[in-house]
C-alpha cells in the first residue's frame, strides 16, 4: 500500500476518535415544545387552572414534569404531570389560583420514541405583559450526545452491518463460511450487543434511573428491538459452527435476517418513527438506508477477509459478484439519503447553518469519497485480483477507514433534532379564517396572532376571486361582534395598508375569550363589500366526555375546574324538527346542580360562519337551561355557552355536535 494510502487510513482512524471522544456540540431534543396554552409570551385577562404542553413526539409522563414558577421561583403547580386523554403528545399539570404576574413554565421530557431528555422554558403573564427574553418566545434544550452513546450507537451500526452484510455477500457469493468469516460474524453479534445495550444504559443514566429500570422504562422497548434480533443471530452462529452442511447455509441466512430485524428495531427509536404522516414510509426508507449500507460495508469486510484464501482462478467471479451488488447498494443508499435528508433538513441554507445540517453534509461528502474509492476497486483493482490482492485490498481498507468516520457522523444525528422539527417547534400559529364575499368577487385571509382572548395582530390580505391577484381598497376595517354576549357592545378596528393587498394593525377587540363573529368591511371606488368571518380564541383545550345511550339524545360532558361540569344535549337532534332543544345544566364537584345566574347561547350552523344568539330560558331555579334551535339542517353544529356564576365569575364552553 502507498504511502499516501496509509496517510489516509490514519487520518480518517484519528478523525473517528476524535468525534467519539472529543465533545459533542449542544443537542435540540425530538420532544421539541410544539404548541402551549397557555402559549409563549401571552398576556392572559385571567389565570388559567392548568397548563398544557404539546410536544413534536410523545413523552413518557412518568418521567417528564411541568412547573409553574413565579419571579420568586416558588412552584405553583398541583397534582401530577400526566398526558392528555386521546392526546398521548400533549402534558398537563393543575395550576393554583394565580395572582397577577409574569410566570414561567418549566418542562422536562424524555421521549418514548428515542428515550432523548429536554428541557425548556416559557413564559406568560396574567394580566400583565411578559417583558424582555420571557416575552421572545419559548427555549429548549437537551444535553450533548455523551462520548458512551456515540460509542455504543458505533458499535450497533457496525455490529448489524456485518451480520447483515457479511450473511448476504457469504450466500451470494463464497457460499459456506470459512473460520475466519465465522468468527467475523462472532464479533458481528459482540459489538452489535454491545451497542445495543450501550444505548439503553447511557440513556437510563440521562433520566436518573438506576439499571435495574432499564426493561422498566421508555428505553426498555427499543433495547429489546435492537438486542432480540442479536439473541437469535447468536444463537444461530453457535449452531451453526456445531452443525455441516445445509445446515451451517440455513444459519447464515437466519444471521442476515436477523441483523435486518435489529435494524428495523433500530428505525423504531429514530426520527423518522416519530414523524407523524406518513410515517411507515418514513421508516421504510431510513431502514433501506440502514440495509444497503450494511450489504456494502458488511459485504466489503467480508470480502477482505475471504478473498485471502480463496483460489486465484476464483478471486475474479466471486470479487465481481459483490461489486456489482455493492453498486446497487450505493444507488439505494444515495436516493434514500436524499430522500431523508430532504425531509429533515428543509432547505440547503440549514445544510450549513445547523449542525445537523452540517453533519448530513459532513456524511454526504465522504459517502462521495467512498464511491470514488469504490470506482477505483471496480475497474482497477478486480481485474488483477487473479494476479495480486494488493490494489483491493489497500483501496478497501481505506474504504472502511472512511466509513468509520462516516458512523460517526450518523451516530451524532441520532443525537440532533432535525432542522425541519427545530423550525415547527419555534414558530408561533396564528389563527387563520378565510372567507369571500356574496358575490363572489373577492376572497379574503385573516390571521389573528397569538389569537387569544386580549391584545392581538389582525393581518388582512385581499386578492380577487378569480384571478387571484391582489386587491387594493380605499378602506379596510373589521367589525367585532360575539353572539354569545349580546351584552358586548360591537367594536370596529381600522386596518393600514402594508403592501399590495395586504391591511393589518393591532387591537385588543377580542377582549373576552368565545366565538366572535368578524365583518370584514372592504370600500372600494365602485362600492363596497361585507365579508363575515368567525375567529374562536384560543382557550385551555376542552375535556369532553360523550355519553351515548341508545333510544336517548347523546349527552357532552364538559369538566371545568375544580370539579364543576357542564353537561349539554339536543333533543330530539333531528335536522327538519320544528324545534330542536340545547339543554345545558352545570353541576358542582359533589353532584349537585350548580347556581347560575345567566346563560347565553349562539350557535353556528354547517357552512357558514355567523353565528347566531339563541333565546335561552331557565328551567329549574338552579343551573338547567333550555335554548330553541328553530329549522336546524343537518351537519355538524357548534354551541358557544357562556354563564355567569353567582360570584361573578363566567364559564364557557364550545361543542361540536352533529345533528343528522
């Protein structure tokens, strides 16, 4: 081998060590913050009775807290953290009555998918404005990827490659194992045991658990994804060496399949098995990735090491065999990597401005490397290997020096939040309504940011209904109203042209938390048009309990605070029924009907978007009131309720319900 090769060897060996044992750049978690209530920076008319966090994967609750901190750094949290019913990625926790103030939520997580730990901060205020960094938004965090988990994730990838690899290219090509190929797969089964255990301690270390939890705990799954397969690859390789024959083939096929099945027990704690849609084919083609790269460096150590005993006249067919089928690894492993990289990163700038982004890079440039050295075995190194072995065996060699580099890298995005998750989970959504005009001939967008109950940004972009293009008018202006409350007197919010089409201006006219109905009023020269929208504020998400018993109406449980429910049904709920009844009754934590003072109701019918005031009546001298529907169509209707209780205080709640 040249001297030039050697160097290369070397460089890349001391470029693997230094990437496991040097420190690893701060890691984003998968659990990323996605969505809050109350959210990042909000400023609520009054305190809310619990908070709520929603995460990009699913946390274990067991392990993972929320904590309600004020300036002082006193916890007003109650109860335990615990997930949303039918909600697995969202977290609760009860919240003591709040005085006003600035408030900072605190979470920890660590995720079911890929057992990774995070922690973050947000804050909010209750009737006062957050100021300064608590006002910028949300911030999160997980610790660095240790040197013990880039090892052991090294040792996995290895492990699996060869028995994958090595299984597939010993039946493809030099059929029954030699003892140095046996005892390659041995170290095969070693290191991917290893590995695999590696990463079920290091990440139970990370949660504070002691190992005797390991199979007690979120990590506990994939460790015994990854480490079955490894047990029967074991179990076949000592049969096999005890056994001749068909035998010993029927085992090394059984040690492929094996290391595929550890391989996809692998994809199951990645990021693609945590992605939401589409998520199957997400794994399908991180595990095709998995696999070619198997075939290819598994196959590659296996060749090195049989070749040397191998006749000469049939070095040339079986080094053929596997170079073409190294080839169709190559091509599989660069479309998947495309693929996948596409999904993650989302958009070449991230390529270089995010760390994950660099490592894929990183990844992409060597794995360039490597087929150029590949190229170079194909066409100079086998055609004289009948001759010599030298050329195949120094380029090889160089070849797995790379791919040892190469691991590494992967093993360090395992570690990383892809930049496509770190983006979703710091952007704030606003509330966005759309709508057109009777006539149809303009269309109109409205997004309402952060859209809850107080001060707001109303953004208004107008475009012409058939063309599409922009609209310029000579006034834009949005009308409130809240059908619910007739008591609420309108408001009216004049919108300032900021580009081609496009009204916005800030305003505090949602002051109370419902459903509003919003005119957007447009003047033009040749006249003017009314379009009506409604914008729900954004409150605690509501926990329904529906009821259905047959031969009665179907019954909606909304629990409130401290115990109290609200239970409403429509009776007959039949579309074409003269008159169809909203029952609503409130009821205390021990059962009982709970004084209201006044009701109000505004339903909203399918397809449209005004809502409208219903004529509501007490029915006992406690908390049953009746509203009449008159000609409801079918469809899905939804039901504002608002009372007022005899201290002053007002409980809402929103339901959806369909009348056939």
């Amino acid at each position: 081998m040249s001297r030039f090769g050697s160097r290369l060897i070397a460089a890349a060996i001391v470029m693997a060590i230094g990437m496991l044992v040097g420190p690893a750049r701060p890691a984003s978690a998968h659990a990323l913050r996605q969505s809050s209530y109350p959210d990042a920076g909000a400023t609520l008319p009054k305190a809310p009775t619990e908070v709520r966090v929603t995460f990009g994967e699913q946390p274990d609750p067991k392990l993972s807290s929320l904590r309600v901190l004020d300036t002082s750094g006193r916890d007003h949290a109650t109860g335990t953290t615990a997930a949303v019913p039918g909600q697995p990625l969202t977290l609760r926790r009860s919240v003591e009555p709040l005085a006003n103030g600035v408030y900072t939520v605190s979470w920890r997580t660590v995720s079911k998918v890929d057992g990774h730990l995070a922690t973050g901060t947000f804050a909010f205020g209750v009737g006062v404005s957050p100021t300064g960094a608590a006002a910028s938004g949300a911030a999160a965090r997980s610790p660095s990827p240790s040197t013990a988990n880039l090892l052991s994730r090294w040792l996995l990838y290895v492990g699996l490659m060869v028995l994958l690899g090595a299984s597939v290219v010993i039946l493809a090509t030099t059929g029954v194992p030699t003892s140095r190929l046996w005892l390659l797969l041995a170290l095969g089964v070693l290191s991917a045991a290893a590995g695999a255990l590696g990463i079920g301690l290091d990440q139970l270390h990370n949660a504070g658990l002691p190992v005797s939890k390991l199979f007690d705990s979120p990590f506990g799954h994939p460790t015994i994804l990854r480490l079955a397969p490894v047990a029967v690859a074991a179990v076949a390789l000592v049969a096999a060496i005890a056994r001749s024959g068909r035998i010993r083939a029927m085992a090394v096929g059984v040690i492929g399949a094996a290391g595929a099945a550890a391989m996809w027990g692998d994809v199951e704690a990645s990021h693609a098995a945590a992605s939401g849609s589409f998520r199957l084919a997400r794994m399908a083609l991180q595990w095709l990735h998995f696999a070619a790269a198997g075939i290819w460096v598994g196959g590659l150590l296996a060749i090195l090491v049989v070749v040397r005993v191998l006749e000469p006249e049939r070095r040339p067919a079986v080094v053929r065999r596997y170079s073409a089928m190294a080839l169709g690894a190559v091509a599989v492993i660069g479309l998947t990597g495309v693929l996948r990289a596409f999904d993650e990163v989302h958009g070449w700038h991230r390529l270089v401005s995010t760390t994950f982004g660099r490592y894929v890079l990183l990844k992409s440039l060597l794995l360039v490397a490597l087929i150029g050295l590949g190229a170079v075995n194909r066409y100079r190194s086998v055609p004289v290997v009948a001759r010599t072995l030298r050329p195949l065996r120094g380029v090889g060699r160089a070849e797995l020096a790379v791919v040892a580099v190469v691991l590494v890298a992967a093993a360090m995005l395992q570690g990383l939040a892809p930049p496509a998750s770190v983006a979703k989970a710091a952007t704030v959504h606003p509330i966005v309504v759309t709508g057109a005009d009777f006539a149809t001939t303009v269309r109109v967008r409205l997004s309402v940011s952060p859209g809850i109950a107080g001060f707001n940004t109303f953004r208004l972009t107008i475009t012409d209904y058939d063309s599409g293009q922009p609209v310029d008018a000579q006034a834009v202006s949005l009308r409130f109203a809240l059908p619910a409350r007739p008591d609420v007197g309108e408001s009216t919010l004049g919108l300032t042209r900021t580009a081609p089409g496009t009204y916005s201006a800030p305003g505090a006219n949602l002051s109370i938390d419902g459903t509003w109905t919003v005119t957007v009023l447009v003047q033009r020269a040749n006249g003017g048009v009314e379009i009506p929208l409604r914008v729900t504020t954004r409150q605690p998400p509501q926990r329904i309990e529906i009821q259905r018993t047959k031969g009665l109406p179907t019954v909606y449980v909304l629990h409130l605070s401290d115990g109290r429910s609200l239970q409403v049904y429509v009776d007959p709920g039949k579309a074409g029924a003269p008159i169809n009844e909203l029952h609503a009754t409130f009821f205390a934590p021990d059962g009982n009907e709970l004084p209201v003072d006044s009701v109000s109701v505004a339903a909203t019918g399918p397809g449209t978007h005004t809502a409208r005031p219903l004529t509501t009546r007490r029915l006992d001298p406690l908390g049953h009131f009746v509203s009449d529907l008159l000609d409801a169509g079918a469809g899905t209707w939804t039901f504002d309720v608002t009372a007022t209780l005899p201290t002053g205080e007002q409980v809402q709640g929103h339901f959806a319900i369909p009348i056939p």
